[in-house]
C-alpha cells in the first residue's frame, strides 16, 4: 500500500496575503521615522537636562504639546524612552 499523504515541505510557506508580512516594515518604518525627529528635536538632551512634561518640552522644542506627546508615546511603547508619572 502506497502513502497518500503529501510530504512535508521544507521550502518557507508563503502568507496567504502581502499585509502580514508588510506590517512589520510599516511599523518599523514609523519607529525610525519617529527617532530620526526625536533626533532633531533633540529630546534626548532635553529629557538627560530633566525637562519633564510633555508641555514642557513642546515648549522648548516649539513644537505643538499634543504632537509632541504622542511621539513620546510611540517611543515609550518601543522602548526608546521610558514614561514616568
């Protein structure tokens, strides 16, 4: 008797569609995007000097508090900064 069943393939399987395997890139993407401003904002500095709140630093920085706050956030959830209460 003969076995019917297909072989397992070693070759890498193919996602059903591209959106699974391009969501990494996107938000990889993001994430460099969001260094590179942190960057010429200069926010590394500014948080080392002890600027605090996301007021705080808008204002130093001249750019608009919300924006700035939600950039913090992204950083904050990668792991590039730390948020503290």
């Amino acid at each position: 008797m003969l076995n019917r069943q297909p072989m397992p393939s070693s070759a890498p399987q193919r996602p059903q569609s591209g959106a699974p395997s391009l969501m990494p890139m996107i938000v990889g993407a993001w994430v460099s995007q969001a260094i590179c401003i942190a960057a010429e904002l200069g926010l590394a500095d500014l948080l080392a000097e002890g600027a605090g709140s996301s007021d705080e630093l808008a204002g130093r920085t001249g750019t608009r508090a919300a924006s700035l706050s939600r950039l913090l956030r992204l950083l904050a959830a990668c792991g590039v900064v730390r948020e503290i209460a």
